[in-house]
C-alpha cells in the first residue's frame, strides 16, 4: 500500500498529471515538454524525474537527447494509463496541452517533408553514405523466401529500390510512401528497370489503404528511424499481413551520430535488438535471429518476422520461412 500512496502522490501535481497526459500520446523531449507547458526546463525536468522515479514514466537517453513516454512495464504502468484516461476529454488545460503538442509534431513532419523533398534525387547517394547498400541487399535477399511470394509491400518506398531488388521475387508489389518527389523518382526507376508489376502510390505508413491479411511480405527499408511513433509502424505492417506473412525490418542499431538527427531528420539514433523484437511480439509477429551487417561507423540490423495465425501471447508460433533462419 505504502508504494500505491507513493505512486499516486507522485502524479497528484498539475504540472505531473499534464506530463503523464502528453507522454501518452508519444515520445517527448524536455524542450518539447518545456515548449508546451510554457514552464523552465529545470521545473520541468524536476517534474519528470520525480515521474519516472515512481515509474510512471520510462525514460531513454539517445545521444545528448533524453526521451520520455509512458511506462510500458512495470507496477505503475497500468496505473499510468488509469490515471491518464480519467482526465476529462473537455478539460481546458490538456485541450491546449495537446493543441500545442500537434503543432510541434506538424513542425517536425514538415522538417521532415522539407528534407525528403530536397533530397528526393540524390537519395541513394545520402544513404550509402552510411554503410554499402549491396551488404544489406544481399542480406536481405538470403532472407527472403526462396519460392518467392505472391503479393510484396514496400512500406516507406522512397526512390523503390526495394522493389527493384525484391520485386523479381513478387508476383505483385506495392510501395507506398508520402513524398511525391520520392514516388515520381521511384516510377521513373521501376519503369527503367522494367518491373511492371510494381506499382508505387501515396499513403500514410499508419494508415495504410489495405485491408487486413493484404499481403504475403511485407519490408521496413530504413523507415522507423525517421518515425514518431515506431511501434504503431510495426503493427500496421503486421495488420496487413496474411496470418504467416513475412516482415523485415531494417534499420541501424544503436548510434551516436548527432548529425543524422541535426541534417538528416531522424527522429531515434538506431533501436536495440529486443526494442523492435518487442514490438513485433505486440503486433502478433514471431520474429526470428537478429542479422547485424557492422559497418563504419554504423552497423545495420535486419529483423525478419512472421505473422502468427492469432495475435497475442497464447497464439502459437509458426516455423520461420526465411531462407538462412532456423526454424
């Protein structure tokens, strides 16, 4: 009991209970904290600390930026949650809380849309910047189905070039991606190359426009580090997979290289192994061995998943069909 008092006492402050709301609906900085509040960074940060001290809140340092979210684990957390939805949806103060909060992350998707349309045509180049591209095709392809599936979605297409390599193995495929500039590169290149069973159209990674069980695999090519919220990512993806569809995840494993985040727009400096393992497993997926291709100075990992028949910790787990992974 003395713990639960302790718990509640920590969240009974207006500022606290404000901050508990915010985290609720995404990943957040001090300074964006700070922004929304209208309140010193030092007041703010107290609040937080006193926060994650009662484990209402999880905290996550990536290079010299520190994230708060809501706890996910833990005995507070699901009193987190409780004590976030008790708040009234009419209530004044986190009207204007979330008002302000949605127009940072406009501000952020806008930088991100600026930085995307600006590169659209030298794409390819910027990314082979981090680490050779044939090293993670290669892998990727030793993955992949040997037989090859029906129906592939490439999910953040960019300039297609994941349909470029995995297309010959796919009946059909779709990329997807909100950039225009990205998408008129990505035709012009799939027209070149011949794939004309490969499409590409615009679309919101969180809300795709298929339904359920829509595809056999589906790739997250270098997405997630530039995402608000990856988790839900993941779980679209695993929506609109058929129950033993396939999904590889790649991106770069846990870096410091401030420059990505301050030219590049990333949003995370890389994820560890078991973050992206967890949220497969929340989204109802299997996911199989982690691949880490080191490079110089960043290494890339590719976590290749599957669907399970029924999502949930009692579904059964399927046999793994990746070429090159045990099942």
């Amino acid at each position: 009991m003395d713990d639960l008092l302790a718990t509640l006492k920590a969240a009974a402050e207006p500022t606290r209970l404000r901050l508990l709301a915010l985290c609720a609906h995404g990943e957040l900085t001090v300074t964006e904290l700070t922004q929304i509040l209208g309140q010193s960074q030092p007041r703010v940060s107290r609040h937080l600390k006193l926060l994650c001290d009662a484990g209402l809140l999880d905290r996550f340092r990536e290079g010299t930026f520190a994230f708060f979210r809501l706890a996910e684990k833990g005995p507070s957390a699901e009193l987190a949650r409780v004590l976030v939805d008790a708040i009234p949806a009419s209530d004044p103060t986190q009207a204007l809380d979330l008002e302000r909060l949605e127009a940072i992350k406009r501000g952020r998707s806008e930088s991100a849309a600026t930085y995307f349309r600006e590169n659209a045509a030298r794409w390819d180049e910027i990314r082979s910047l981090h680490i050779a591209e044939r090293e993670v095709e290669a892998a990727l392809l030793r993955l992949f189905p040997d037989a090859g599936v029906e129906s592939l979605l490439d999910i953040g297409t960019g300039t297609g070039r994941m349909l470029e390599v995995l297309g010959p193995r796919a009946q059909r495929a779709t990329g997807v991606d909100q950039s225009r500039e990205m998408l008129a590169v990505a035709r012009t290149k799939l027209e070149g190359a011949g794939l004309r069973h490969c499409h590409v159209r615009q679309a919101d990674l969180y809300q795709l426009p298929f339904p359920g069980g829509s595809f056999d695999a589906a790739i997250i090519h270098q997405v997630l580090h530039f995402t608000e919220t990856p988790a839900d990512a993941v779980a679209e993806a695993a929506r609109v997979l058929r129950p033993g569809g396939a999904l590889l995840i790649v991106d770069f494993a846990p870096h410091t290289l401030e420059t990505l985040r301050e030219e590049h727009a990333h949003r995370r400096l890389g994820f560890a192994e078991e973050e992206v393992a967890g949220w497969c497993r929340q989204a109802g997926l299997s996911c199989g061995p982690v691949v880490h291709l080191p490079g110089d100075p960043l290494t890339v990992s590719i976590w290749p998943a599957i669907r399970l028949a029924a999502a949930g910790p009692s579904a059964s787990t399927p046999a793994l069909s990746f070429s090159g992974v045990p099942s």
